[in-house]
C-alpha cells in the first residue's frame, strides 16, 4: 500500500463515491507546502528569498570575457555585473550585444504554392494585376477562382443588419458603420461625400471624417490630412525645381513651405492657370510636372507675392 493513500484508493488520484479530497489523501506528513490553503508567512518569504540568492552565488557569472579577455563588464543600477553564459564560458555585454545583432534566421524552405489560372468557375486565364506584379488568384471550395468569381461568392452572401438612412435588414456587401448608425453599401454610394465615420487620426488627432479614413506610414489618417500631405509632397517636389539651392523666398528667405506660394515672373498668372485647366494647387503643380516644369516661375512668400499683385497686377490678371 502506497503511504498516504487511504483504503481503495488508486495512485491515479481517483476516490470512492463519498470521499473527499483533503491534504491527508494527498500528502504524506511533512509534505504539505506552505500555501496549502493559506498565505506565506513573512517569515518564511525571507528564509526562501535567502535560500534562492544563497543558490544563484553558486552559479553567478564573474568573468573574465573569453573573447575580448575583458575582466569588467556592464554595470546595472542595482549593482549587478551583466556576465553572459556561452559555450565556452563567460562572455561580456559587449561581446554578447555583437553575436545578438549578427544573429540569423533559418528561412523556412516550405512556401505556399503560388496559384495560377485559369479559373474553375468562369474559364477566365487572367485576373486583377496589382503594379508590382501580383495576381489575384483566390482558393475556392472547387479550386483556383479568379477575383471576380471571388467578388461574386463574398458578395452574395446576405448579412443582417439595420440601415440607419434606407431601413433594409439586409445585404449582399458590408455593411458600414458611421457615426449616426450603419449603413448599408448603397447608401454609402449615394451620400458617401456627407457621411462621417468615427476613428482616430494620428496626425491631427480627429475622431470623425468624411467619405473614408486613409492609411499612412504612421497609422490611420482623415482624408484632411491624406490631402495636405499629397499637395505638400507634390509642393515640395516643385519648388525644389525653381529653387534648387533652398527652398525659400527669393526676396527675404522666407523658408516655411506652408507659406511660400509659386509666382508667374512675368505676371499674369490667371491666364495662364486657365489655359492649363487649373486654379492652382496640386492639380497645378502636377500640370507643371508633366510639362517638365517650364520656365517663368519662381518662389515667393505670400507676403511678397501679394505686394506685387498690389503694385503690378492690380486688376488680379
């Protein structure tokens, strides 16, 4: 009979219908641990805390450095030199720093079988091609699909839900959540320009936009910001044209890019922006660009541009 087991009782830890489990049929006399049920006594924290930093002096690490034969090391705030373990004994933080940056990875061999047409569906051989190449092949119940028989499938299964402007229960897209309510795609179609949609714009802190929110390099960004962020690249592209060196105000040296408008040297800018089809802004300056930035143009603030508008173009032609 094993010790500590009562009578009929199995080593699997199984018990006669009646018995209860109790520290008598699970531990033998002096095994019982101490958070059996209560909590560790300071006391007995202090005697385990000694015991386990009597254990880790036996093993600590004191060098010296087996490669650079260095015998100090990295020094924490606590007091404790960073030594390293490694096959051929201790290893300093500098030495361990360099193998963890020159670490490698074993690539994996297993790939995902690139999948090819033509479609089992419709026959089709081609597919949606994104620029860098891609084709769009989906994996079906019955095999390759291409995009469209895919759209198709998604597309025509029915979701539930509550149209906050239109009332329907129920369509074949997404549904789309506003800030009003949801709302269904075509819905979104009609009044897409006037609906806001909640979130969180990382570059001007917005909670709500219009139309759709963009995405960014930093995150999540309102079509505000995904608009002054193309004009300025845009911008900047073409005034480093027409002022190489800097880009700034060729009369004060004004730098600030938000502030610095492009100026018709000789006047008469107004009809020249017509007959490009332009008022100004980004569709001007990408006019400009597919031009090959023609000359008769320069940097100016808008301080100093609007003062020669006073004195040479008064009539704003």
């Amino acid at each position: 009979m094993i010790l500590g087991l009562k009578k009929g009782q199995t080593n699997s830890g199984s018990f006669q219908k009646g018995e209860h489990r109790s520290k008598k049929t699970e531990f033998r006399p002096g095994l019982i641990p101490h958070n059996k049920g209560v909590l560790a006594s300071p006391e007995l924290r202090a005697k385990n805390s000694a015991g386990q930093k009597k254990r880790f002096e036996k093993i600590k690490l004191t060098g010296p450095c087996v490669r650079c034969d260095s015998k100090t090391t990295y020094v924490r705030p606590n007091g404790r030199a960073e030594w390293y373990n490694s096959e051929n004994g201790d290893v300093c933080k500098k030495c361990h720093s360099k193998d963890y940056s020159s670490r490698t990875y074993q690539v994996s061999t297993k790939r995902k079988i690139k999948l090819t047409g033509p479609c089992v569906r419709c026959g089709s051989e081609t597919t949606t091609k994104e620029k860098s190449g891609y084709f769009h092949w989906h994996r079906g119940s019955e095999g390759t699909i291409c995009r469209r028989c895919y759209q198709r499938e998604h597309d025509g299964k029915i979701k539930s839900g509550l149209c906050v402007q239109c009332g329907k229960t129920e369509t074949n897209g997404h549904w789309l959540n506003s800030v009003k309510g949801q709302v269904c795609p075509a819905c979104y179609r009609k009044n897409r320009k006037d609906l806001e949609f909640p979130g969180l714009c990382v570059q001007c802190g917005a909670t709500k936009t219009k139309n759709s929110w963009c995405n960014s390099l930093k995150g999540r960004i309102c079509r505000k910001c995904a608009g002054y962020n193309r004009t300025k690249k845009i911008k900047i592209e073409t005034f480093t044209i027409y002022s190489p060196h800097k880009i700034e105000c060729v009369v004060c040296g004004f730098d600030d890019i938000d502030g610095l408008v492009l100026d018709h040297i000789e006047g008469k800018g107004n009809i020249d922006r017509k007959k490009l089809g332009h008022e100004g802004g980004w569709g001007f300056y990408q006019t400009l660009k597919q031009l090959g930035y023609p000359p008769g143009y320069q940097v100016l603030c808008s301080s100093h541009n609007l003062i020669k508008q006073i004195r040479e173009d008064d009539k704003n032609i």
